[in-house]
C-alpha cells in the first residue's frame, strides 16, 4: 500500500521532486509535516528548473534548466547588471529592480513554458481540424468538436452578453480566450506537467488583457468623451471628487476578480491533491484506504473544474466587455432623450 501511495504521489507530483539545488542533510532529523509542507509548495510554485526526477530506478529523468537552456535571452543593458542584487526599494521585487538597472532576464519560467507548450498544442490541434468539405461542412471528429466550442462561445457567451453585431466583433478574443484558459488548464493535470494557472503572474496577465479589452470596448462604443463623462457616474459636479474615484476603483475590480477566481481555484485544486496525499506520511500508512480514492475522486473533479473555469472567465470577461458596450448605448439614448 505505501509503494502504491509513493507511486501515486510520483504521478501526480512527477516534476517537483527536489534536485540537488533542494538536497538536504540526510543525517538531519526528519519533520515530516515541514517536509511535506515544503514538497507541497515547491511544487506548486514557479521556477526556472523543470524537475523531472522519479525516485523509483530505474526511473530516473535529470531536471530540466530552462535558466541554462534560453540563457541567451538573459541581456545585460549595464555591465554587471545580473550579477548583483536587487537595488535598494525592490527588495520584495527583484526582477523588476534589475530590470530597471539593466538586467532584462527574458528567461522562461516553468509557467511560461507550459503556456508555449499550450499554444502549440492549440495550433496543432487547429491545424488539423480545419478540414472542411466542399460546402464548408468541418471532416472528422475533431472538426466537430472544434466547431460545437467555437459556436458555443459565440452564441452562448458572445451574443447574449454583447448583441449580435458587437458579439461577433469580440468572438475570435472570446475564443482565444476559452481554448488558451483550457489547455493550460488540462495540461497542467497531465503527471510531468505544471500547472501555469496556479501561478498568480498568469492569471494577473489574462486579467490584464481582458482591462485594457474593456476599456478599448468603452472607448470605442461611446468615444472618449463619453467614456471619461461615464466615470462621473451621471452625478452633479460636486459629488465628482466621490464618484470619480469610485468608478476608477470599480474598473479594476473587475479584472481582480477575474485574477483571484483562476488563480484561488486552479492552485486550491492542486494543493488538496497534496494535502490529502500527505496524510499518509504525516499520520498513518492506514490513512490511504481514505486518502487514495479522495486524491482520484479531487483529481478527476479537477478536470471538470479546469473546463469550468475556462468558461467562467470567458463568461464574465464578456458581461465585463458588454458593460463597456453599453456606454454608448446609454450615450445614444441620451442624446436621443435631449
């Protein structure tokens, strides 16, 4: 039961088990809830060492430096940028502060190669599912299935939320969206891969995207104007210095929420895995007659929750979008009351 719980525990966790940067004093006394609480946390954070080492021979898969391999994008704008520490004011964000001085390290992480590996994913899975016949009509199974989601976004996510014209205007960045948030998604459950989701710089990213596709909506629909005399809120000029910074306030909101949604969900998911599977350690070796079937049972939910999420940010990305719309339509019925 333990080597089937070691097993386990290697398929779901195939790429965090420590290296020799992470190697410990085999002669220190063991905590076993540190050590697990360590193991849990260095797995789900990012890095620039892709571990693949499986403690079982003769398994044994070196880790991979993705630091080493793209060194050529590590580019010193000042001599002896990089190998210094960060200045003084950015010590809790030191790439940003080296970035500032000269270093600018465009080196990929493990979120950000699993995010490469999920656009080449996509593009081969598009590019094979292009076939169409002579009338248009998608050949073969994966055809289909691409077009039923293609579909569903637009006339389940897109039109309902923007209107037919505007919501096919915004349907091939809907799209992109919902096939970008599940394929890191479902990857990130494959043993051996990472879960770029879990990672809060990713989801701030999409949130970011989506902020500025709101307020390009807002623009465009209302025009300048009308978008800068919406924060007003419609109030009289002296309640402004009140409304102006609620309206502010509220335009970032939305993008935090659509941030802490993924992000809380996708790194939740993976950390119960863990923690259910460190109950063997921890406690007892009876405690996986429990553990076990719960770890599948979470693992398998997660598959659906990976879909779920992608829709949900979708979804809400769009009434976000659809509120940015509708300024002009307000400025239009106004114009139209006067």
């Amino acid at each position: 039961m333990k080597k089937l719980a070691l097993i386990v525990l290697a398929l779901f966790a195939a790429p965090s088990f420590a290296n020799d940067e992470h190697a410990v004093d085999p002669n220190a006394p063991v905590d076993k809830k540190k050590e697990t609480a360590d193991f849990i946390l260095h797995h789900v954070a990012d890095d620039t060492v892709f571990e693949m080492e499986i403690p079982f021979p003769p398994y044994h898969l070196p880790a991979i430096h993705i630091a080493e391999a793209f060194e050529f994008l590590k580019i010193e704008r000042v001599p002896g940028a990089c190998s210094g520490h960060a200045p003084a004011g950015f010590e809790s964000f030191p790439s940003l502060g080296l970035f500032i001085h000269g270093c600018w390290d465009l080196r990929p992480t493990k979120a950000i190669l699993m995010m490469w590996v999920a656009c080449a994913v996509l593009f081969t899975l598009l590019f094979f599912g292009r076939k169409r016949d002579s009338n248009g009509v998608p050949k073969g199974t994966l055809a289909h299935l691409i077009e039923v989601l293609a579909l569903f976004v637009r006339d389940e996510i897109a039109v309902p939320n923007l209107g037919k014209e505007e919501g096919k205007r915004y349907t091939p960045y809907l799209t992109s969206l919902f096939f970008f948030i599940l394929a890191i998604d479902w990857l990130g459950l494959i043993p051996g891969m990472f879960a770029a989701t879990g990672v809060v710089t990713v989801t701030a990213a999409l949130a970011i995207i989506t902020f500025v596709m709101i307020q390009v909506a807002g623009i465009r629909s209302a025009g300048l104007g009308g978008y800068l005399a919406h924060l007003t809120g419609g109030v009289p000029a002296f309640l402004w210095p009140i409304m102006i910074p609620v309206e502010i306030i509220g335009l970032f909101t939305k993008p935090f929420a659509l941030l802490v949604r993924l992000f809380a969900n996708m790194l939740g998911g993976h950390m119960v895995v863990f923690f259910l599977l460190s109950l063997i350690f921890v406690w007892t070796l009876g405690a996986a007659v429990v553990a076990l079937p719960l770890t599948v049972a979470i693992f398998l939910l997660e598959i659906f929750v990976g879909i779920l999420q992608a829709y949900l940010f979708t979804l809400l990305t769009s009434l976000f979008i659809g509120q940015g719309v509708a300024m002009g339509h307000h400025a239009h019925a106004d114009d139209h009351a006067h």
